[in-house]
C-alpha cells in the first residue's frame, strides 16, 4: 500500500499551476492570537515540488535589502489563493542562483507562449487579463 | 472490545490540523485481523485473546494444526491481547481498523531498523574526543571505559560499541489522528519503531489516555 494515496486531499482549484520563474502573489492566513487576517507575499517562484499532499512551491522576494525566501505547502489550509503576477522563462528547475545575485542582474525574462503567438485569434482574448496583471506589477 | 492489533507499518506522510499545522503521520495497516483463540481465567489462568495477522503459504503443521478448523486462513503472526470484556469476542471473528477511532491514544512495539556494529558516539551519543589541542586520533573515541587497580576490571554494563538497532522498541501514548476502516489503516501521530512493511504491534494506552487528553493541543 502507498501512503499517500492513503490520504485523501480535497481538490485546491483556485491554485493555478506554478512553475519555477514565474512572479506570484500568494495570500497567506495569519493568526495573530483570535484575530486570522491575510498576508500577501509576492515574489519569484524558486522551485516546486509536487507529490500529492507533500506539493510545495519556494518563493523568493528581496524585502528591505534582505532575501527572504517562504515555502508553501500547496495543501495548507492556510494557503488562501495563489495569483500569477508574471509568467517567467527560465533553463533550471531550481533557481538557487537567485541567491547570489542582486538588482538588474535578477530579472527573469517572461515566458513567451509559443501556442499562443501561432494562434493569434484565441490568443488575443486570452491576452487581456495578463496584461492587467502585468500592469499591476509596476505600480 | 479487545485492546489492540497486529499491524504492519506502510509509511510516513504527514496530515495539515485545522490550524494548518503539519502533523508528522504513520500509516499503520491494521488487519484484517482474526482471533484465533480466546484464553480464559478458568482454562488458561488468565483472560486473553490470541489475534492473527497477514496470510501466508509457509506454515509448519503444529501452526497449521494450531489453526486448522478455525475458518481463520493460514496466518503468519499470532499475538496475544487483553480484551475488556471476553465475552465481545469469538474465535474466527474478523477485527480491523475500527477497533481504534481518531483521539485515542496507543502504545506501539516495533523491531527498529539494524544499525550493524556502531561506535559509542553513534550508539550511546558519546562526544567523542577533541579535535584539536594536540589530539591525533580520538576523534570518536569512547575515553575511558573503567577506573585503575580498584577494581582492576571494566564494569558490567559499561556502555561501548557493539551492535545497535534491530531490537524490539515500544513508543508509547502516540495519537491516533484518522481512521480509515475501508482500506484498514490507522495514522497514529510521529514516528513508529521500524522499517516499512515491519510488523507493529499497536495497543490502547490506558494508563496516560485521560491526562493527556485534558491537557492536548489542537
């Protein structure tokens, strides 16, 4: 028997699917003794890990000079909603070499979709709410 | 209600509580058991139930002899518990997960994993010795393992190297987080005594339940 087919998960469908690169606005609970409010913590998905109830993604945001990097567990029930900011190209699956790098030399270049740009009727529909999205970031 | 399973270990995962908290989980595989004999006061000088566990082909006679017109299949483990009330149980009956439900909390026996032959610092967390100032190869030494002339011999018992693991190790008062009776598994809270697959035996604690219970968290 498999342990974690042994756990059974509730479906998270307001999680989109992250993937290393990619800026993400992630809405956290907090619980500050009775009170329960919601953190956002945006930043640059460092990697991902997927199994089931163990999927989990890193993120890294540079606050005040200092790189902080959170994992979230995909399946927490403190894991509000996950908002794609910007979706980011990048070769490694791991984006470690964030870490030694600062400024300008951090950006990630955005992903370009290939099967939208071909087909341009769809995609320009689709289009739309990235943009705002985009928008949003530079403020 | 008898006490207690045979089971067999499937593994860890861990579980979120409603605070969001991870909770480190076994799965534990409880059955399907049998009871295979019911020993009474009257007849064997005090009260239990003998349980079997996990089929097998391999069974000598005196095993399958021991078995044989109980409707119970041939069963490779036998183990004996305490019931509450003996009259609940029957030879031949079938138990499984149910027997335990989320809250309770329960004593496990497991055969932890061999180590082979391991130095003190491994075996009984020696420190070893410095170094530096000047030590050349006492890195994980014992230090010293007795006194001088008086008594002129190394204690009985004096901790060294030797062999580690793969002895039986209980865990007592772990939780018992979730209960599936379809697939017969019991996810108890932390770690459980041994590789996965080995065979747990897996207890109602009576004498901590309620204490602990008032003061548990979450």
């Amino acid at each position: 028997m498999e342990i974690e087919s042994l756990i059974d998960l509730e479906p998270k469908t307001n999680i989109p699917e992250i993937s290393p690169g990619d800026t993400v606005k992630v809405s956290f609970k907090i619980k500050e003794r009775d009170r329960e409010r919601i953190q956002v913590f945006q930043g640059v998905v460092t990697g991902v890990s997927n199994g089931k109830i163990r999927s989990n993604f890193t993120v890294r945001r540079v606050t005040y000079g200092i790189g902080v990097e959170r994992t979230f567990f995909i399946n927490s029930p403190l894991l509000e909603k996950v908002e794609i900011a910007r979706r980011g190209s990048v070769r490694r699956a791991r984006l470690y070499y964030l870490r030694g790098l600062s400024g300008k030399a951090t950006r990630i270049k955005e992903k370009r979709d290939l099967a939208k740009s071909t087909t341009e009727t769809t995609a320009a529909v689709e289009d739309a709410p990235v943009a705002v999205a985009e928008s949003e970031q530079e403020t | 209600m008898i006490r207690g399973l045979i089971a067999k270990k499937i593994g860890m995962s861990h579980i979120f509580n409603s605070e969001g908290q991870i909770i480190a989980i076994t799965a534990l595989e409880c059955g399907p058991c049998f009871v295979t004999q019911v020993k009474s006061a009257d007849k064997d000088g005090y009260d239990a139930v003998q349980v079997g566990f996990s089929e097998t082909k391999r069974l000598n006679a005196a095993q399958k002899g021991h078995l044989a017109g109980k409707e119970v299949g041939s069963l490779k483990y036998l183990r004996e518990f305490t019931v509450d009330d003996l009259s609940s149980v029957k030879v031949g009956q079938k138990l499984g997960a149910d027997v335990f439900q989320a809250g309770d909390f329960v004593n496990v026996v497991g055969t932890s994993k061999g180590k082979g032959f391991q130095g003190g610092v491994k075996r009984y967390h020696f420190k070893g010795g410095p170094k530096t100032h000047g030590q050349s190869d006492r890195n994980r030494g014992p230090g010293a393992v007795g006194a001088t002339t008086d008594p002129g011999r190394v204690l009985k018992g004096t901790r060294m190297a030797g062999h580690m693991g793969h002895r039986r190790v209980s865990e007592r008062n772990l939780r018992v987080m979730r209960v599936d009776p379809a697939k017969n598994v019991v996810f108890v809270e932390g770690a459980v005594p041994g590789a996965r697959g080995g065979i747990i035996l897996i207890e109602k604690s009576a004498k901590i339940a309620k204490a602990v219970k008032s003061t548990a968290k979450g």
